[in-house]
C-alpha cells in the first residue's frame, strides 16, 4: 500500500506527489482538517519555478550588450 499526499479541488482528488496509479486500482481516501493552497502557475510562465535577481554592482558594455 502507498500513501500520498493531495487536496480535493471540487471534482476530483489531485495528488501532490508522482505516483504509478493504474486504472480502476482501489484506493483509501483520507479526509484531514487541514487546508492547502495548491500552486497555481500562468500558463507559459515560470512563475514560482525560478527568480531573477540583480546585484547593486552590476554592469555591461555597450560592446557586451550588442555583440
């Protein structure tokens, strides 16, 4: 048996880790008080998956920048 964690998003059971499940495999489901935020992510975009930051200190040619 495998546990793994998920929410319920009003329709369906959406689990928050990979797992192999097969169809029509019997699963448990658990209800727990607990509430969770699932991350939501624009479509196209890598919010959440990466940040840019730039260093106070930072600089380029003119020469760098057009190559």
């Amino acid at each position: 048996m495998v546990a793994v964690h998920g929410y319920y998003n009003g329709a369906v059971c959406v689990p928050l880790e990979k797992e192999h499940f097969f169809m029509n495999q019997k699963v448990i489901i658990t209800a727990l008080d607990e509430k969770i935020e699932p991350k939501v992510r624009r479509l196209g975009t890598l919010e959440g998956k990466a940040s840019v930051v730039f260093e106070k200190d930072w600089s380029i040619s003119d020469e760098e920048l057009t190559g």
